[in-house]
C-alpha cells in the first residue's frame, strides 16, 4: 500500500484508510462478526488508519473497534472524534469539560489510554477556534492523543487554529461531487503542513458498480432524505455515474477504486477513508492506492463528470448544521 503522512509529526499510514461509520449499522445492518472480518483484511491490505467518532452508534464503532485491537495492538493508526452532543437534541459543546468527557469516553471504549488523531467533529461557534485548539494542545501535552483534527470546518479557521499549535489533519468530503475543497482547504493545508482526510470519496455509494435503489433505503439510513438522492436529482446523477462506470470498465478499473484514486490523484497530502463494513468492498477500495492516473485520465473524468455536476446539496437543511460553509 502506498504510504502518506498523517500530518505534522504523524505516523506514516496507507493512503487508502477506512471510515468506520457503517460498524454502527449508519448505512444497513451489520454485526460484530463482519466487522471483524473487515478489521482483519485492512490489515492484510495495508489499510492502517481508522476513522471512527463517538456518534457512529453513539460509540458503537468504537467498541467494535477496541474488541478487534484488544487481541491486534498497535496496528493501526486510530482517530476519532468529539464535541457533538446528541441528547436531549443534537447541538455542539467544545467546552474542554465537554471534550475531556467525550476523549475519556472514546479511550475506554477503544481499550486504548493514546489515539495517533483526535477530531473535533463540529465546530461550536459560541467559543473562539483558538480556545478549543488550546484545550486540544493540553491534550497532546498530556499524552491522551498525538495531534489535533478538525472537521468540516473552513480555511480561515484553520489558520486561526494553526497559529495556536499545529493541527496535524482537516477533514471533509471531497469526491468527484463534492470539490468545494478544492476551493481554499486543499491549498490552506498544503501551505501550512495539514494532511487532508477525505471522507465519503464514493460518494456515499454512488461511485458503485451497480445502481442504487433509493427506495429501499431503511429510514435510519442517512442517504434516504439527502436532497442527491432524492428523486428527480437521483436519476439524473445517475445518468451522468453510468458513463463513468462505462470509462472505468474501459480501463479495467471497478468505479469505486477510480473514483477514490481520483482524491489521491493530484494531491499528496490527502488520505482518502472509504467507509465499509465489507471485506470485499475494502479489498477494492483498497486497490484504488495502485491506479495511476495520467493527465488525461483526469481530462476524461473530468468530461465525463463536470465540476458542479451534482444534482442536489449534498446535505439537507438538517443535516448541514454544523459544517463551516466558505466560497
């Protein structure tokens, strides 16, 4: 597996990681059992980084993550993330209570008193960008986590928070329909050391080999009100992801490594976290770190899938609270 760095002073990790939302049943059904086994083939496929936060399941991909690393220690490089609350309703607390409570929380579950990456996952905007990177450095300092992430936050807040200490990653969606990185955050990161974690570069499985069925989507799903998968945006999405997966096939590619290969193809400070919780799925996204794309590899997606192609937001009212909106 190719090999990226996670940051400033971070671990070198495979450029193709796993996201581990869908160990917490976000995306379908699941069980201990596949998880595992989905566990076990990272590892033999060189995939080292794990993505996981304190919501995925209100912890339950964390648990399912420390029963794994309990009997395979220091295999993986292990992130996660604080700072939502969910009940009474959803909101954002950055308080250093706040976060201390949920960072001693997640290191439990784990089964691990260190984690290489620890994220605010939204940003709570009662309190400066500077406060909360403060408390994240007390974190550091205390050996609980090795470097600090944001989340979906914007380029004038990372160089708010990195002026206070480093912040070894950003993350976001970044995908063939989701580029508004492209615009600030890719180039803020380059310029200032941050790795760049891109999640959902399948776009939430649209870059599959196979059409979606929105209608069967279950109703915790997350897909089953989001505004580009919502009829009529889904089937004209759909029409112009049928001539991508007809270009992939031309080259020998499955549409799923393309399009993650893709995220890793123009710069080398991204780590892109396909999310799975199929071993066969992840053995192809996993193949996504051997695709070299030429330039005109590039041109032809990029014909094929015009920027701003998507339609439909990529979140619904509801769901964009919280992401810092830029450009």
């Amino acid at each position: 597996m190719q090999q990226r760095t996670l940051g400033h002073g971070g671990p070198q990790v495979g450029a193709v990681g796993l996201g581990c939302m869908s160990f917490a049943g976000v995306y379908g059904g699941t069980d201990l059992a596949e998880s595992h086994r989905t566990l076990a083939a990272a590892l033999e496929l060189g995939v080292t980084h794990l993505d996981t936060a304190l919501i995925y399941g209100n912890g339950l991909s964390e648990e399912v993550i420390g029963a794994f690393i309990k009997d395979h220690p220091g295999r993986f490089s292990i992130a996660t993330k604080g700072g939502i609350r969910t009940q009474p309703t959803r909101s954002f607390d950055n308080s250093e209570a706040y976060l201390r409570e949920c960072l001693e929380g997640s290191l439990r579950r784990l089964g691990v008193d260190h984690v290489d990456l620890y994220y605010i996952h939204r940003r709570d905007q009662t309190i400066p960008i500077e406060e909360v990177t403060g408390t994240l450095s007390r974190f550091v300092e205390e050996g609980k986590i090795g470097g600090i992430g944001y989340s979906e936050i914007a380029p004038a807040s990372l160089e708010r928070a990195a002026a206070v200490h480093p912040v070894r990653v950003v993350q976001s969606e970044y995908s063939l329909w989701t580029r508004l990185p492209e615009l600030g955050m890719l180039q803020a990161c380059a310029r200032l050391g941050t790795a760049f974690v891109a999640f959902s570069p399948v776009g939430r499985g649209i870059f599959g080999e196979t059409p979606l069925d929105p209608s069967a989507f279950s109703d915790k799903d997350f897909r089953k009100n989001n505004p580009r998968f919502v009829e009529p945006n889904y089937s004209a999405n759909e029409a112009f992801v049928a001539r991508l997966r007809d270009y992939a096939r031309s080259r020998g590619w499955s549409v799923a490594a393309l399009a993650i290969a893709w995220t890793l193809a123009k710069w080398e400070h991204v780590i892109s976290i396909p999310g799975t919780r199929s071993p066969e799925h992840l053995a192809t996204d996993a193949s996504a770190a051997d695709i070299a794309l030429t330039a005109e590899d590039l041109a032809a997606i990029d014909a094929i899938l015009p920027p701003g192609f998507a339609h439909g937001d990529r979140y619904s009212d509801a769901q964009a609270l919280g992401p810092e909106r830029y450009c």
